[in-house]
C-alpha cells in the first residue's frame, strides 16, 4: 500500500459520485525519518596486496648512532607480494632477533612460525584471522601443539574503517592469575594515523607529523620506530598486514624524535635515519629487488576487458585530481563482473561499463585521497539486482556532460541507493550528466553522507522508498543548477531529503514536478537567488528558511505538525535582509494562520477568518465530475482557482446569487476569495 507524505484532512461527504467538500483545518503530515538497515560499502575493498608491478624491499640494514651495524633483515615475496618469510641476524628494537620467521597463508587465516636462526629451534607461532582486505582482525599466540601458553600469551584485536584504516587494538595480556585489557583507539588525517590514545581519548601515548612526501614504500617505515600498535615483536605492522599503510612518510613523533631521507631517483627510500633532540640516533639503509608480475604488455589506456581497465588503473601514474590519467572505454562497452577499486586519480571516457550478471556489488568504488572523473560515458546498472550501491565514493567523483547512470536496482527496504552512495569524506560533484531510471530505496539516485555538490545535469525519473536525494548523517548538499524532476516515492518525498544535522544550501537549478512533495527537511534550508522549487517543501517544528539572497522565486511551505502562532518561519541570513517581495514569495499552506514580516523574520500569525467562523459559514464548494458549483458567496464576488502547487488555474466572479458553476480537471486545488480558503478534489 503507498503511504503518502502528506494526507490533507478534508471531510468528504459521497452520495452517488457527488462530493461535497468543507473546509480543511490543518495540515497533518507523515513524520518521515531514515532508519538505515545496511550502510555504505558493506562489502569489503580488495586487498592490500592485489598488486601488480611496484618495487618490493629486499633487505633492511640497522646502524646505531656510531655507524656499528646491528641488524640486517632480508625479505621474500609470494607472487601477490606479500611478505612469506623474513631472516633476522642480529638484533634491533623490538624486531625480532636472530630469527627466521614465515608467514604462511591459507584462506583468511595466517599462521607465523619463528626459529631461532643457529638452533632452528621453535620461538613461536601466532595465528591470525583476516578480514577480506588481507589485513588482521585477531591475533593469538599458541603453543606448539595449538593451545594457549598458561604464562604470557597474548590476544590482539583489531577494528578497521571501510578505507582499511585502523581504528582500534583491544590486547589481552594472559598471565597465571588473571587476563589484563589493553585498549588504543587512533585518529587518521589525510591517509595517515595521528594519534594513539591508550585506553579512551583522555591521554595522548604516541602523537605524529608527517613530511609531504608519498610513501611509496611496500612495507611501512614508521613502525620500525613508532609503536603505534604496540610492541610490534611480530612485524605485522612494519610488513603491512595491521590495515592500511601511512600515505606519508613520518617526519616527527612526540616532540623529540624527528627523521630525514634520501630517496632514489623513483621516489622510494634509500635511507631512513632517526634524531633524538637533534642529535643522530639510528639509520637504516634499504634495498630493493625490482617489480613483482610486472605484465610483458603495457596496459594500453584504451582497455577493452575488465582485466585491462583494471590493468591500466594500477599501472597508471598517482596523477592529480587536476592531471588525472585519461582512459578510454570502447563504444562496445565492458562488463564488470566484480567491484573496480579506483586508487589513482583517473577519468573515465566515451563508451560504457556495463554490469555483469554475476556483480550484485558494486561497479566503481573510489577510495579515500583519489578521484575519478566521468566524462561523456555511460554507466549502465543492467537492472540486476544489487547489494550495494552501484558507484561508491569515499574520495572525489566528478560527473560532467554526456554521463549517464542507469538502470542501478537495489530493491532491499531501509538500504542506501542502488546508484551513487557518498560516504563520509567523500565528495560528488555533478557539473553535467544524466542520473536516471534507477531504483533504491533511501536515495535512488544520490544516498549523500559527505558532500553533494550539484552545478548542473538532470537526475530524473528515479524511484525509491524516500528521495531521489537523502542527505543523512551529516551529509552536505549545495545546489547552484541542475534540475531534479520527475521522481516517484512509496513512503515520500520524490525530490530531496535532509536529515538531522544535514546541510542544505540551494541558491540555483530547479526541483520540480516530483512525487509527493519537493522537499522534506529535519535541518535549517539555506535558500535564495534563482533557486526554483515548484512543489511543497515540508518543514518540523524548530525548522526555518535562511533566506540570502532575495528570493526570486515562489516557495511553498507547510510544517508536518501545524506549529503555533508567532512561529519564525524564514529570516533574513548572513547579512542579507528581508523585503516585502520575499514575504510575498513565501506560500504557506495553512488557513490557520498566516505570515507576516516581523523584523529581519517571516513569522505566523491569526488569520481574522478562523476556523469555528469557516466552519460555521453559509459557504458551500461541491463537485460533480470535473464540475464545480461555488455557493454562498456574496454576489459578483471574484475568487482565484490555485494548483496545488501554486500556480494560479482561473478566475471568475460569482452571478447575483452569489454562485458560479465551472469545470476543473483532475487534482487538488486552492480556492482563495476575500472570505474564504477552501482545498478541494476534483476527481
């Protein structure tokens, strides 16, 4: 059964297909929220270690603040590079010493053996469960035969977000009386981590700077000095297998230690030495043994599989989000039939991608710190049923003219859209293109918790369970152009949501002609300009209209719960003061009360013709068909048919008996006179 959003309260008397109807009292409203049963990118990102071609560390060397060398730690790689064996000689920090170590694969478990390098005696062996990015989410020391050690075994758990960055480390200390808790949460700007906080965020452990440099590094420099994740005694951390690496290379811990480099002429390390109050303390010097699978065909950029589109994004250089790497796709399209992770700044140009069959995930994810650029392409959904949203952005994506995104099918109640999911820190920005014919339930066309900027384009003829745009979660929308128009509902509002604690800010484009009601708000709307919403925009109680600058255009208001008399309804924002022409664009649906311009604010207040006076008035609006017959007025009174909407239908000026008879097509309309505010159907 379709709810809709507003239900007007209209007493209606039917006796064979007449219909009498009396005066409406007050607006009663669907309270609409969004009550999210899955977030954003519930499917895991690839793994880490899904690489193709990159230099690999081949060996480590270790030097005290004398030039003595300490340790060197040699490296060995599977075919995906990752990390299957290390050989300590020497002894350093809090590495591990004299020791061979392998790390052994199998599904999402990792098993570490260690052996002492002379003895090849067993040290110890820790098994960790991975998640599907390849990184750890638990670790446990074990004896030789599988079971706990009764004195020192340790268990380690870790919490990631959706981009692999770590988040928090619960470690559990086992000694013979009891089972000690240790707990660290981090903060992570810009790819890199911040800060540690020793059990809760009231007292700073560890703290970081980072130079301006990439880390280009396979493994991550930064542990094999800072114990971010704790004593790092297995090299996880150091080997990439705790979350995602810092972006950076670190130029500071507390206020004491500081680093210098040398790099190579590719940008990698060659040194790395640690200062303590400026004076020298250690230096490691590293070694590299080339690429790993480097492909003996360059990845061309104009891909025709979904292995070279994949190809061609891995090798393709970092770039800028201003100098992105330009890739073809062919007028014949590609099939994805798995998720494409974007992780360089890229765009994407002619053809079309098309979704595979076998893909209910979705098409492009583009992650943290990178950005991808649509460009006169076609992204095609394939109305297969999906579980996730079809283009998920945890960085930067750019629509400009010519794009297309269709045909994205998410069917599940209470999920983000089946088309463009915005995570938080993540950003859209639609200078052009076309969102249109898909399904999704909150947002079928733009499901926004970051920021939504809309400059021009169309999103249109969409269908979902609330707005063709939900903002949530503190997500950002800016409208300066564009068109949001055509979209139907089942729950309501068919053109743009705002959540609690959402940003809204429309001062260009259109949103017209959509199901239900324009827009639907929990938030304050920043409004102005050419803004243009023909249709109802509902408010809650304690919402307001922030008006800069003038409005030219009309705006049709109503509130969910009819609010009291001298409620703030709209005022002037940020400098800019209201006028009698802004009071006279502000429509408010309500005949009991009207608005006024009090100071710099809109407010309400009691209209002279109340409700007991209508109620209790010789008027009478009654329809037969498509006709209606005005009675009771008094005689050559003029009165004025509206649309819904508000846009003005006729005019007439009742006969010497107070009466007048016309025909009106289908819908609901406003009949306004000097005594008199009547809403009726005409069905």
């Amino acid at each position: 059964m379709k709810h809709m959003l507003h239900k007007w309260i209209i007493p209606i008397v039917l006796f064979i297909g007449f219909i009498v109807a009396f005066p409406l009292t007050a607006l009663s409203q669907k309270t609409l929220r969004l009550d999210l049963k899955k977030g954003i990118g519930d499917v895991p990102l690839k793994s880490s270690f899904e690489r193709v071609g990159g230099k690999l560390v081949k060996s480590i060397e270790f030097y005290n603040n004398e030039g003595v060398k300490r340790m060197t730690m040699n490296l060995w790689y599977d075919e995906k590079g990752r990390v299957i064996k290390t050989q300590n000689q020497g002894e350093w920090g809090m590495l591990l010493e004299n020791a061979i170590a392998y790390y052994e694969f199998k599904d999402q478990t990792l098993t570490l053996t260690t052996y002492d390098i002379g003895t090849e005696e067993l040290l110890n062996k820790v098994v960790c469960e991975l998640n599907a990015q390849g990184t750890i989410v638990k670790e446990e020391d074990l004896l030789e035969d599988g079971s706990l050690p009764y004195m020192g075994g340790t268990i380690s758990n870790y919490e990631y977000d959706e981009t692999g960055q770590t988040l928090s480390l619960m470690y559990r200390f086992r000694d013979d009386k009891t089972s000690r808790v240790y707990t660290q949460t981090y903060d992570w700007e810009n790819g890199n981590v911040m800060n540690g906080y020793p059990n809760g965020p009231n007292s700073k452990q560890e703290y970081y700077t980072y130079t301006n440099v990439e880390n280009k590094m396979n493994i991550d420099l930064t542990h094999l000095f800072a114990q971010v994740y704790g004593e790092d005694v297995y090299q996880f951390a150091v080997l990439g297998y705790i979350g995602k690496k810092n972006s950076n290379l670190i130029g500071s811990m507390r206020d004491y230690y500081t680093y210098e480099y040398t790099l190579d002429s590719e940008g990698y390390v060659s040194t790395m030495t640690e200062y303590y109050k400026g004076e020298k303390s250690e230096t490691v010097i590293l070694s590299y043994d080339g690429t790993v699978n480097p492909s003996p065909d360059p990845t061309p950029n104009n891909p025709t599989t979904e292995d070279e589109l994949g190809g061609a994004i891995d090798n393709a250089p970092e770039g800028t989000e201003d100098s992105p790497t330009e890739i073809f796709i062919p007028s014949g399209g590609i099939t994805l039939h798995k998720p494409l992770d974007v992780d360089k700044h890229i765009r994407l140009k002619g053809g079309s991608l098309l979704r595979g069959n076998d893909n209910p995930y979705a098409m492009l994810r583009i992650r943290s710190g990178y950005s991808l650029e649509l460009d006169d392409i076609i992204i095609d959904g394939n109305r297969v049923s999906q579980k996730d949203g079809s283009l998920i952005v945890y960085g930067k994506l750019k629509l400009k003219d010519g794009v297309t995104i269709k045909n994205c099918k998410r069917i599940e109640a209470d999920t983000p859209s089946g088309a463009v999911c915005i995570a938080k820190g993540g950003e859209l920005t639609m200078d052009g293109g076309t969102i249109t014919g898909n399904i999704g339930a909150y947002g079928s066309a733009v499901y926004n918790e970051g920021i939504f900027t809309m400059t021009d384009g169309e999103i249109s003829s969409n269908t979902g369970q609330i707005g063709a745009v939900a903002n949530n979660g503190g997500g950002q929308f800016i409208m300066t152009g564009g068109k949001i128009s055509s979209n139907k509902v089942t729950d309501g509002c068919g053109g743009v949501f705002v959540s609690e604690h959402c940003f809204f800010r429309m001062t260009g484009g259109e949103i017209s002609g959509n199901e239900d009601c324009a827009l639907y708000t929990w938030a304050n709307l920043q409004i102005g300009g050419q803004a243009k919403v023909d249709g109802l925009t509902l408010m809650n109680d304690g919402n307001r209209l922030l008006v800069n600058p003038s409005l030219r255009n009309n705006w049709q208001i109503s509130y969910v719960e009819t609010p009291p008399v001298g409620t703030i309804v709209a005022v002037g924002y940020n400098g800019y003061q209201l006028a009698d022409s802004d009071l006279q664009k502000v429509i408010y649906y309500n005949n009991v009360s009207q608005l006024k311009l009090a100071g710099n604010s809109i407010v309400t207040y009691q209209t002279e013709t109340n409700v007991n006076k209508i109620n209790t008035d010789k008027f009478r609006l009654s329809v037969f068909g498509n006709q209606v017959k005005v009675e009771g007025l008094l005689a050559y009174t003029r009165f004025i048919i509206y649309e819904i909407r508000g846009r003005a239908v006729v005019s007439h000026i009742t006969d010497g008996n107070g009466q007048y008879c016309f025909s009106l097509e289908n819908g609901i309309y406003l009949l306004t006179c000097k005594d008199q505010k009547r809403k009726f159907f005409v069905k």
